[in-house]
C-alpha cells in the first residue's frame, strides 16, 4: 500500500511524495536526500566530492480540510 504525504518547511516545502506504508499509519518521520544549494557548493572544495544533505521530517496530522490526510514538518538536523 501507499499514502500521499506532504511536506511543509525546510529546501523541499510543498513537495508532495507517494511513499510506501498504511494510509491509517504512514512511517513516523521521512527522510530525504536534497543536494545541495548554490551557496553550499560556491563555498565548498572543488576537489571534495558533493555530499546531499539529509533532511529530516515527522509525521503530523493534516488540520486542513483539502490535501493529503498526513503532513510531515521538517526537523533542523545538527
């Protein structure tokens, strides 16, 4: 089975992703592989290779009558 999720805050706000698991309840949290900005790469070591970020995001329950039934808020990871 699969749920449509949401994802609010953080590079990839609004995106909406199919992931696999109960549409009753979806995974606790999500991660995601983002590359990185411009910004990151204009100050990063031309001869490291490129390192995507992860970012993190927890389920919540969506309180707004239109969209997916599960949003996931993104999480500041350290």
């Amino acid at each position: 089975m699969s749920v449509e999720i949401e994802l609010f805050g953080g590079p990839a706000h609004g995106m909406r992703v199919v992931i696999e698991g109960d549409p009753m309840n979806p995974p606790h949290t999500y991660e995601l592989l983002h590359p990185p900005t411009w910004r990151e790469l204009e100050h990063a070591d031309p001869n490291a290779p490129v390192q995507p970020r992860r970012l993190l995001y927890r389920r919540e329950v969506n309180s707004l009558d239109e969209g997916p039934g599960w949003v996931y808020r993104y999480e500041e990871t350290p």
